[in-house]
C-alpha cells in the first residue's frame, strides 16, 4: 500500500488551488476584456475618427465651402453615433462612484454633439441659397462688399427666419446637455484636447445661441426695421467712460451718430458732450429750461470751484440705475440744443471699444498718428476725455473717427475673425457694456426682454443691487476694486436679516487722474426693507424708495492707497418659506467688471463667484 505524506498531499491541494485561481483569473480577464477593453478600445477608436472629420468639417466651414460642409457634416455625425453606440456598453461605468461622472460627461457631450450637428446641417441648408448675396463665398471683402452683405442680410432676414425657428429646439436640446457637464473636473489638455478651455467655450457659446435664437427671435423680427427697412432710422451711440463710474455705466463723454437706411450702415459727424452743454447753456440764457439739479447732485458733485451746482447739465443726466430713465432724461436735455432728431441711443463703453480691438487687432485711424489697439486704446480715451474736460480747442473727436474705424472693420472682417466678433458681441451685451434705448415701445420691449436695456428688473423675492457714483473722483475707477460679502440669517420664524459688507480698495497713488475715489452709493432692496444699522457712511445714511426698490444711500472717499468699508444690515419685508430654495437676484451695474461676491447663509457659504451678469441663485442650505 502506497502511502501519502502529508506534504504531498499539501502540495497537490496548492496546485489544484492555482488552477482554479487561473481559471478564475482567465475567465475575469476575458469577461473584463469583452465588456470593457474591447468597448473602451472601441470608443477611443471612434473618438479619433470624429476628431480628425471635426478639423476636416471645420476647414469646410472656414472656406465657406457649402457642398464639403454638407458631407463631413454627415462624416462627423456617423461618428459621433458610433461613438454613443460604443458608449451603450460602458453604461454599467455610469453607476461607479468617481468614474460614473466623467462617463455620464462623455454620454452628453456626445448627445450634444449629434444636436448640433443637425442644427448645423439645418442652418447651413437654409443659409446656402443666399450665399452669394451674403458674400459668404468671398474669401475676402471690402468694405463696400461688406456693405452690400450688410443689405443683403436686412432683405433676406425675413426668408430666414423659418430656418431660424427650425435651428432652435435643436440648439436649446444642445444647451441642455452641456449644461450638465462642469469644466471644472478636467485637466487643460486630455487625450489632444484643450478639455477645460472647450468644454468652457462650448458652454459659453451655445448660451449665447440660445439667447439669440430662442430668446433674441422676437430681436430677429424686428431687426430690419431697426436697420431702416423700409423707413431709415437715426441713433446717438453715446460713448459712457466706465473708469469714471456713474450709475448708468459711466460718464458721458462723447457722442456720434448712426444711420440705417435699408441696411445701409454708416456713422456721421461726432462731438463732445461739453459741447452739447454749451449749446444747451446758450439757449437756456434766452429760455427757461428748468434744469434745476437733483438733490444728490447738488450734495455730492461740487463745482471746480468748491461750490455747488446751480443747474444740472447733460453730462450728469444719467443719475438713475435705470438706462431707460437716464436716456428720457439725457434726451430731454438734447432736445433743447435743437440738434438733428434720433430714434434710439446705443451706450457704449471701454470694455467694448477694448474687446473689438481684440478680436480685429490693431486700427489705424486716419488723423491719428499711432494706431489703436487692445493695449492702449483705454489710455487714449481717458487722455481724450481729459482734453475735453480741460474746454481745450481745436480737440478731435477721437470716440466718432474710432467708432467709425470699428465699424467699417467688423463689415469687412474675415470670415476667421467672425467668431471672436460674435462672441465679443453677445459677451458685451450680456455684462451691459453695450444698452439700448428706443423711442419706439415695441422695440424697446423687445431689448428689455434680453436684459439688453439696462433696465431695473421687478423680482418678488430677495434683490441686491449696488451703484457707485464717482463723482469728482477724477479717473479713479482705473484703480479701485470691491468686494461684497452678504450675510443672511433666516430665523426659525423665518424672519430674513441681512448684512451687506462692501470693501472698497485704491491701488493707485496719487495723481491728477486718481485725487481719490467720491463715492455716492446706493444699495437696491426689496420694497419694504427696513435699516437697522449701518457703518463707514461719511454721512448720515438715508432710506427711500425707486423703481420699485427700497434703497439706502450713503457717500464715503477711498483714498489713494487706501480702502473703505461700508455695511449695512437689514430686515426684509417677507419670510422666509421653509424647505425650499433660498431666491436672490443680483443686478450688475454696466460699466462695471467682475466684482466678488460671497454669499451665506447662517453662517455657512453656499456661493462665491464674480458678478459678471446679471444672476438669479436658488440658494440650498
């Protein structure tokens, strides 16, 4: 009989244990490889392939080549469903802590894809009949040609319009899902991609598809009437200098003139805004104007002399936070000098002016010995604007033959420049560096309804708004910076105190262009907000009410080099609902950029941000 050795018998376990981990092993391996390198391969695989069609497309696009837009716009698409069929088999990777986010990203940033595409094919479909009388064809334009393109857009915009209402379910579907992808989880560059910069550019840009063609449709409708089809329309482009803040945006510094006659666009002689004053002031001598200045103005704006203001002039109309109320006002004002009629204003500012050169480089003006660019043009209408305060004769008006360079150079820009122009455009409209006013209702609705009109908005929940007013703080606002903080505290009657900290800082010495910010500051609140205290007002802080709004006034210098800090605490006139989202809408005030924010509640932050837009919050605590 043949014995076993216990060590034998250990032995021969251990190998049928490895063979039954190998099997395991291989049989794991082979499942793993089946479901997920083989998909995951597969994905990569597809990706590429839509990756090298999307530059092909792009080039397409670029040449204005419609027969090769039409055809990769196909090849991408076939990819980019390739691409969400692969995707299927990774589903199970959705539910994986962690991972499931970047796999749910990849499942919407490939649904969005196939939308856009579909609206581009759409678009595309649409646009080509008109391509040559868009000059879409031309690699090239002159300023004549671009002109004509101009007129040619005004006629077909109507025959357009449809293909617009088409295009715009697909782009809100595309809106949608990227909205649920956060940049802010990706590296700057992944697998070739800059995946943070266009994930952020992608989200940015189909934001402003949307606003343009879902909620700027009714802007559509109306646009060739705006542009002089079938009456021509006149308009004051009035140029507001942001570095020395006023509640509309800016100080009035300058103005030029616009016509549309049918599409045919062109700007006319400018001018100053001391100038109109002096005009004014010229007919006032023989006729009652009634220009009796407002209390803030006769309180906060001294005269050069140290005394106070006797009248009011055009340059100070813009006193309310409200473009709509400022621009009645100015054209009240206008109206006296007898000067040719408009039918609308477009205020502009630096912000703009600057961002345009950016996208188009420098110009040169004629008349003017260095050219403009991004880096110098603010320097050189703050010099303007001190040639113009100082009544100097013989000065240019460097804002009209600017504004008209601009102009005729966003006509005739390339096609590779257009999207930087588009994109500069709606950026400046929506952060209110550019707004506008029309004496026609209709359109004036139109503009208020996109946020467009520099209007003071009615909200039934929380509101905030803060306007500063430098007033005869030279140029300070170049050096000045703030931040808010606001503190919210909910009782557990749901009774709402708030306490607002507004830090102001002057990172500027001292000199003839910063003498020190003169701040007259307003806060907007909901109606009904009752002061409870308040601190660092150099006088008295005072309540009353505006456009709907409770508001709280106080005046304070931040000096060279210096800072200030104002707060004000309140109770608001509601309660708070229990269980439900805590509602705040902050206005931003045009001529401004990107102030700090930080919100809490009972003394937990739940947002910080810049205030670049305005923003309605659903805050969750």
């Amino acid at each position: 009989m043949k014995v076993l050795t216990p060590f034998r018998d250990l032995d021969k376990t251990g190998k049928s244990r490895k063979k039954k981990l190998l099997k395991i092993f291989l049989i794991v391996f082979v499942i793993f490889f089946i479901l997920v390198i083989l998909p995951g391969l597969n994905v990569l695989r597809t990706v590429r392939n839509t990756k090298k069609s999307a530059t092909v497309l792009s080039q397409s696009f670029k040449q204005n080549d419609f027969p090769a837009v039409k055809t990769n716009i196909t090849l991408v698409s076939k990819n980019l469903k390739s691409t969400k069929t692969s995707l299927i088999f990774l589903k199970p990777f959705g539910f994986i802590p962690f991972i499931g986010v970047y796999y749910n990203d990849a499942v919407h940033l490939t649904n969005a894809g196939i939308e856009g595409l579909e609206a581009a094919d759409i678009l595309v479909s649409g646009v080509e009949p008109y391509a040559d009388v868009l000059g879409l064809k031309e690699k090239s334009q002159n300023p004549q040609q671009a002109q004509n393109r101009v007129k040619a857009f005004v006629k077909a915009l109507k025959s357009l319009l449809p293909v617009f209402e088409k295009v715009s379910p697909k782009v809100a579907s595309v809106k949608k899902e990227i909205d649920e992808i956060n940049p802010d989880r990706y590296p700057k560059s992944l697998f070739g991609f800059r995946a943070k910069e266009q994930i952020s550019t992608a989200k940015t840009l189909t934001d402003q598809l949307e606003t343009l063609l879902v909620d700027g449709r009714p802007a559509l409708e109306v646009l060739p009437e705006i542009l002089g089809e079938p009456r021509q329309k006149n308009y004051l482009i009035l140029f507001q200098n942001d570095k020395e803040i006023r509640p509309s945006g800016g100080f009035l510094t300058a103005f030029t003139y616009l016509r549309a006659n049918q599409g045919d666009i062109s700007t006319a002689e400018s001018d100053d805004i001391y100038k109109l004053d002096e005009q004014i002031d010229r007919v006032c001598r023989n006729v009652i104007c009634n220009l009796t200045p407002p209390a803030a103005i006769v309180k906060y704006l001294p005269e050069p002399t140290g005394k106070q203001k006797q009248a009011i002039e055009s340059r100070d109309s813009n006193i309310s936070p409200d473009f709509k109320v400022d621009s009645e006002e100015f054209t009240r004002f206008y109206t006296i000098s007898g000067r040719q009629s408009y039918d609308g204003i477009i205020a502009v500012d630096t912000y703009l002016v600057r961002d345009l050169l950016a996208a188009l480089g420098p110009i040169k003006v004629e008349g003017y010995d260095k050219p403009f660019d991004k880096d110098n043009v603010v320097d050189a209408l703050e010099g303007y604007s001190e040639i113009v305060f100082s009544g100097t004769s013989g000065r240019k008006s460097v804002l009209g033959d600017l504004m008209s360079s601009i102009f005729m150079s966003v006509l005739a820009a390339p096609r590779s420049q257009l999207d930087d122009l588009f994109e500069t455009t709606m950026t400046s409209l929506n952060e209110k560096h550019i707004l506008f006013y029309f004496k026609d209702e209709k359109y004036q609705k139109v503009f208020e309804d996109l946020n467009w009109a520099g209007r003071i908005i009615n909200f039934d929940k929380d509101y905030f708004h803060l306007n500063d007013s430098n007033f005869a703080g030279g140029k300070a606002g170049l050096f000045v910076t703030e931040e808010i903080d606001q503190q919210i505290k909910i009782d557990k009657d749901g009774t709402i105190t708030k306490t607002v900290t507004i830090k102001y800082k002057n990172e500027g010495k001292y000199s003839s262009r910063n003498p020190g910010f003169r701040d007259w500051v307003r806060i907007f609140v909901p109606k009904g907000s009752q002061l409870i205290s308040s601190k660092g007002s150099q006088n008295q802080v005072l309540t009353s009410e505006d456009l709907g709004k409770t508001v709280f006034e106080a005046f304070h210098v931040v000096r060279p080099e210096g800072s200030s800090t104002l707060q004000f605490e309140y109770k608001l006139p509601f309660k708070y609902k229990k269980d439900t989202p805590y509602s705040l809408f902050i206005q931003k005030q045009p001529g401004t950029d990107g102030f700090k924010y930080k919100i809490s509640i009972n003394s937990k932050k739940v947002e910080e941000f810049l205030l670049q837009t305005d923003k309605k919050l659903e805050l969750k605590f």
